[in-house]
C-alpha cells in the first residue's frame, strides 16, 4: 500500500514558518504577557515553531468559520465584509473582521470560535470567557470588543462551534469601555517599549510560560529568579515521565466529566458489556479544621 499519509502530514511541516509582525494583532491584543506582545514585533523570528499537530488544529479552525459562516447565509441571514482588514493607527493595531451579519436592519461584528466539547459547553456568557483558566480563550473578548470598538458597533456576536459535534451556539457581547480602555493602555505600552527597544518584565503567571514560543528567551532570567537550581538527573526522569503521563490523565479525566454528566440520574444502564449503576447521596454538613498545606505546581518551561 502506498503511504500518502506522510506525504500530507510533511506538506503540513512546510506550511509552518514565522512571519514578520511590525504592528500588535487583534488576535493577539488580549495576551495577558505584555513581553510576549513585544517579542512577537521585536524578536519574532526567534519564536520556537509549532509543531504540525497544531498545524492542523489551526487549517480545521479556518473550516470550522467557513462551515459557521455558510450555516448562517443558509438561514437566511446576510453576512458582509467577511475577512475585512481593519487598522486603528493610533495603538498600531490591526486585523481582519471575521464578518459582520444583518439583524434588524443594523450591521453586527461577527466572531467565530472553534472550541473542545468541554470547553464549548463551559461557555455560555462573555463573563466565562474571563473566568476560563485558559489564556487562549480569556483573551478571545478583546478580539472581538476592538473590531466593535473600530467599527462603532455598541453589539457583537460570538459564534461558538462545538469541535465535537459541530453544534453553535451564540453569545451576545455589549461593548465594555472600561475593558476596551485597559487593551488600549496595555498596546500603548506595548508600542512604547517596541520604540524604545525595552522589555517589560515578565509574567508571573508560569502556566502561560509553559506552551509559549519565546521562553527559551525568558528561561535564563526565570532561572536567575530561582531560589535553587539542582542537579539531580533521576529526579529530573521522574518529572519528565510525569509529564507524560499527565496528558493522559488530563484525557481521562475530561472523558470522566462527560461520561458522568451523560449518566447522571440513571439508576441502572447497560451499555454493551458495560453495566453501570447509580444512586443520589445526601452529604452531611460540616466543617473543615483550620490547616496549613504546602500548595505547588509543576511546569515544563524547556518543552
């Protein structure tokens, strides 16, 4: 049998490069590391390249908009200015309007968003995006509230669709000015240390540092912040097998959340060879002794 799977998989590795960046992205804006907005325009051609699994992820995303944008031209509804760039000068911003579509006779900046199930059944409001722990989907409003805010649009529409079972919902926006306010001040800066070929210091949030493409930049100064370096190579073995098994607990537990959420109130359900079985249990109140608890985290900076 000829093998054309590898073919497809090393024309996907030749579509993955950098690309030069000389102003802030609408996309990006809502970054919550102001050193990682700096680096993109500053140092980009330093950033560490995807890899070809989240090649996919992002030309299956680029389907997941086309396939929103046909379902709602097939209901009826107008869409316009799909994919028009836009730029605001005064924060060096630019970007590209998903589109905008047609309600009551008023033209709606549009958003498009691909999500997992999980995810995609967590957001139900504008308010769970910003309490989302992923960065990627805390910063998706700012995207949305600068087209709004360029286009003087007082609404905005996200169209949500559910990787999983392709399933959209919307949620409607309106426009914060005192978010839009914090995004401007953040680009100000931004741009102030791209002028004056500064840095600004960098996060403190390290789940962020994990997946970014500039922390072999940053590594040395978190290492020079470390309080104590060791040099101990079975113990370092044991994180590394740690983190990978971490990715298929994380599996197992989001299957876990789905499937009891499925079962939840059957008392008795068969599933091919799978019985499962359930009951309601009524906890007692009570309450928890005063404690003192060692709290940490590990994360792999040099992934």
């Amino acid at each position: 049998m000829i093998d054309f799977l590898s073919k497809i998989i090393e024309t996907k590795e030749k579509r993955i490069k950098n690309y030069p960046c000389k102003v802030n992205r609408a996309s990006q804006c809502g970054h919550p590391c102001e050193r990682y907005l700096v680096l993109s325009r500053t140092r980009w051609q330093e950033k560490t390249l995807h890899d070809v699994n989240l090649q996919f992820i992002f030309e299956g995303g680029n389907l997941i908009e086309d396939m929103a944008l046909q379902e709602i031209r097939d209901a009826g509804i107008t869409v316009i200015e799909q994919q028009r760039a836009f730029e605001w000068k005064d924060i060096e911003l630019t970007g590209h309007l998903d589109a905008k579509i047609i309600l009551n006779g008023k033209a709606i900046p549009l958003e498009v968003k691909g999500y997992s199930h999980y995810q995609f059944e967590k957001l139900n409001s504008i308010a769970d995006f910003f309490n989302s722990k992923k960065h990627y989907i805390q910063m998706a409003p700012a995207q949305l509230y600068m087209y709004m805010m360029n286009t003087e649009s007082e609404t905005g529409i996200f169209y949500l669709k559910d990787k999983l079972t392709y399933r959209p919902k919307t949620i409607s926006v309106e426009l914060d000015y005192d978010y839009c306010e914090k995004i401007v001040q953040k680009l100000e800066r931004v741009n102030k240390h791209v002028a004056e070929n500064t840095l600004p210091d960098p996060i403190d949030n390290y789940d962020i540092c994990q997946d970014c493409g500039f922390n072999h930049i940053c590594l040395p100064d978190l290492k020079a912040e470390a309080i104590e370096i060791t040099d101990d190579p079975e113990f370092e073995q044991k994180l590394i097998r740690r983190e990978e098994l971490s990715l298929v607990i994380k599996e197992y537990r989001e299957l876990d959340r789905e499937i009891k959420k499925n079962i939840e109130g059957k008392e008795r359900l068969m599933i091919g060879d799978f019985l499962i079985t359930g009951k309601w249990i009524d906890r007692k109140e009570y309450t928890v002794k005063e404690s003192r608890y060692w709290r940490s985290k590990i994360l792999n900076l040099g992934k």
